[in-house]
C-alpha cells in the first residue's frame, strides 16, 4: 500500500537510466583513450609485477624485510619474514606478489592525483568547497559500484580493478593534506612572509615539512583502502588474492579462503607498519616524540 502510494505521488526519475545513458556515450566517444590508458596500466603492472613475482620467493622476502628493517627495526623485520615465509608455504606467494603489485601502482596513482589536490583545496576555499562533496560522495558510494563502470570501459583484468581502486583510495589522501597544511600555524607562515618568503617557498620549507606526520597517515590509509579494494577487484578478473578469496567463496572451500584471507591480513599488517614508521621518520614526528 506504501509503496503504491509512493508510486502515485512521487514520478518515477530515471537517474540510473541517465547515467548508464552517459556512460554508454563516454565509452563510445573516448574509446581511443581509454585504450591507451589501459595500455598503460597494463604495461606499468606487468612490469611491476614481474620485478615482484619473477625472482625466488625468498630474495623478495629479505628485501621486503630489510625494508622493514630499515624503517622500524629489527622486530618488524623479523615478523614480517615470517609472515611471507607462512605465505609461501600456503601457495599464496605469487597471488601476493600480484595483489601488491596492484595496490602499490593504484596506491601511488591515487596519491599524485590526491596529495596536489589535497595542496590545492587548503591554498583555496573554493576548490575545497567544490571538492569536499565529490570526496563525500566517493567515500559513501558502496565499494562493488566503482567495479560496474570500469568493467563496462575496460572489460575484465587488472586495469579495471586497478582504477576503481584508485578511485576508491583517493579520497583520503586528499582529505589527510588538506587537514595537514590547514593545522600548520598561521604565525609560522606569517614569519615566513615577513622574511620574504614566496608561497611556493612557504609551502615547500614550512607547510608541507610540518604538515608531514599528517600527510603520511593519509598514505597509509589510502593503502589500506587499496589492499581492501583489490580483494573486492577479484570479481572483475584482477587476480591475486582477490581472485582466490571470490573463488573460495562460489565454491565453498572454507580452506582456500582462509588462506588467501591469512595472506591479505600479512600484507596489511605489513604495509600498515611500514608507512607507519616511516610517517614516524620525518622531523616533526621526531620533534614532537622528543618533546613529550
């Protein structure tokens, strides 16, 4: 009874007509350039892929540790070997390699797209102000919507898994800068101009190196929200781990999945304390650590 009295009152409005509408004209129009966009996406995640999948499982291991080594110690680096040797010895490895090398090229991706705009909206109230929705909408919109667009464009595989997963983790780069360099202190800036300093210099030596700690937490939450987008990309043929985790879940193999999910969980605790502790490296987390 509701619902037909709804329906006489209120018109059908055939938005989702309208956009598959637009979308259809958009594929149509720039087919040329979406073809050499996947090109290259595609020529980018070989590549990477390969550097990562191609050398025996434990050379990329002891990198990938001595990485951690590196940015945190002795303990991450131990633990994270583990991690990738429990990987390996589940079959996982070289699904791995392919989810990483994914979340690493969309990662990357959306953060030269996020962190200028991040710059951009705090130096401009009407950017922020134009911005801040289209973040809003893209951070609501369920995950598997970003999936129906790019599969009509670019067909199955990697490139559609890895542009939605660009669009999905951009908006916290985004976000994270401008909240950075709008805490930077209005007097520090000012002393910056009293002694001459242009606007690109202020934001080079002031605003971005104070903004810093808060600039690389929105690092690592547009990884973690690539690593989480690149299982739901397994549905559109990406691969990986993704793949193995929407396998194990139409065929009902409890072990497959936990497995694939054992792996996924590695990665990200991995990449989480990696981007951590190098968020804790720059001179204003040390400076502020030192002062507590």
């Amino acid at each position: 009874m509701i619902s037909a009295a709804t329906d006489t009152l209120v018109p059908r409005v055939p938005v989702g007509d309208w956009i598959e509408t637009a979308i259809d004209w958009v594929t149509d129009t720039f087919d040329p350039l979406f073809d050499a966009i996947k090109t290259f996406f595609e020529s980018i995640y070989d590549s990477l892929d390969w550097v990562l999948s191609t050398p025996p499982f434990f050379v990329v291991a002891i990198v990938l540790a001595a990485i951690a080594f590196w940015a945190k110690g002795w303990k991450l680096a131990v633990g994270s070997l583990v991690g990738f040797v429990l990987i390996a010895a589940m079959d996982q490895w070289d699904n791995a390699m392919d989810s990483l090398a994914l979340v690493l090229l969309a990662s990357v991706v959306a953060l030269l797209i996020g962190i200028p705009l991040g710059i951009w909206s705090a130096r401009n109230e009407h950017v922020s102000r134009i911005v801040r929705p289209i973040l809003d909408f893209m951070q609501t919109m369920p995950a598997f919507v970003y999936l129906i667009p790019t599969v009509v464009i670019f067909l199955t595989g990697p490139v559609p898994g890895i542009i939605a997963t660009i669009v999905f983790a951009l908006a916290p780069g985004v976000r994270f800068t401008e909240l950075g360099i709008r805490q930077v202190d209005s007097e520090v800036v000012e002393a910056g101009r009293a002694f001459g300093s242009t606007d690109r210099r202020i934001l080079r030596q002031i605003q971005i190196p104070l903004a810093m700690p808060t600039i690389m937490a929105g690092v690592n939450q547009v990884i973690m929200l690539a690593l989480s987008m690149v299982v739901i990309s397994g549905m559109v043929g990406a691969g990986g781990l993704g793949g193995d985790v929407v396998g194990a879940l139409s065929s009902v193999d409890i072990a497959l999945g936990f497995e694939a999910g054992l792996a996924v969980v590695f990665l990200a605790i991995y990449l989480d304390r990696v981007t951590s502790a190098l968020a804790d490296r720059s001179p204003v987390a040390k400076a502020l650590k030192a002062a507590r």
